[in-house]
C-alpha cells in the first residue's frame, strides 16, 4: 500500500445527510394545508349562502334562535327539529312509516322529513368543512415543523468544524 493510498483511506468522512425530502415534504405540507384551509372556507360560504337564500326563519316555539334566519350549522338544526316537532304534532305522534299511505297528513310529514334530511345535510356539511379547516391547520403545523428540522439541522452542520483529513493523535503516557 502506498503512501498515497493510505492517507485516502484515513480521511473518509461521514457521509453527508439529505434533508432534500424532508424540505420538500415540508413546503407540501403547508401548500397542502393552505389549500385545505381554503377549499373548506369556500365550501363553507357556499353552504351559508345557499341556507342564507333560502330565507327561513326559526319559529318562536324553538329550543333557541327564535326569529333568526337559518344560516349556520346550529340555526339549521334547530330549524330541522322544529319541523320534525310539527311533523309529529300533525300527525298525532306518528311518523311517516307509521301513517297509512291514504292518510292526507303523510304528505306533509313526507315533505318534513325531506326537509329534515335537507337541514341536516347541510350541519353535516359545515362539520366536514370545520374538519378539514382543522386538517389544513395541521398539515401548515407539520410542514412547518418539517421546515424548522431542516432549518436546525443546517445550523448544527455549519457550525460543525470540517473534519480533518489528518491522522488522528494517540495520546502517549
């Protein structure tokens, strides 16, 4: 072995880390999560408007929100066991499974309960919105998180010194 050969061998170093996808996955999360953040507020507004043009108003024999207008996840529940309150009181107790398909009153309980159901797809829909609101804030956390490790890990490895190409010292007693 030569001299040259010897010294080449000595001086391997570490092998250096690549935090390229831990970077990458980092800027995903938080696009990833902006993203979320928005699509779930425009899905959000939609339900709203659409509640909102509707134009119901809660009758003075709800639970709560007497006399407002239906236009959130809250109001249109109220809203939808008032009618489901009605319903029953219409029809003497009975629901639409109940009633006898020649009684007159089916029609009007069969037209509450798609307005139930319509109310409650709509609660539904504002729950999925406030879930994926939650989804993006945490996707932006993690990303940033992601970010702050390779941010560190840069620090520590520029104020590491080089290593030394030199053979190492033995202490002698």
């Amino acid at each position: 072995m030569t001299q040259e050969s010897a010294t080449s061998l000595d001086a391997i170093e570490p092998p250096v880390k690549q935090v390229g996808l831990v970077k990458a996955a980092g800027i995903l999360g938080i696009i990833g999560g902006i993203l979320l953040i928005l699509v779930a507020v425009i899905a959000w507004i939609g339900v709203t408007n659409q509640l909102t043009a509707e134009n119901i108003t809660i009758p003075d024999d709800a639970a709560a929100f007497q006399g407002q207008q239906v236009t959130g996840p809250f109001t249109a529940f109220v809203q939808a066991d008032v009618i489901n309150k009605h319903a029953l009181e219409a029809s003497g107790g009975k629901t639409y499974a109940e009633l006898a398909q020649d009684d007159p009153v089916r029609e009007t309980v069969m037209q509450a309960s798609f307005l139930r159901a319509s109310l409650f797809t709509s609660v539904v829909a504002f729950g999925v919105a406030a879930l994926v609101i939650g989804l993006g804030v945490l996707f932006v956390l993690v990303g940033l998180g992601f970010l702050g490790l390779v941010r560190r890990f840069d620090e520590r490895a520029a104020a590491s010194p080089p290593a030394s190409t030199a053979e190492p010292t033995v202490a002698t007693a």
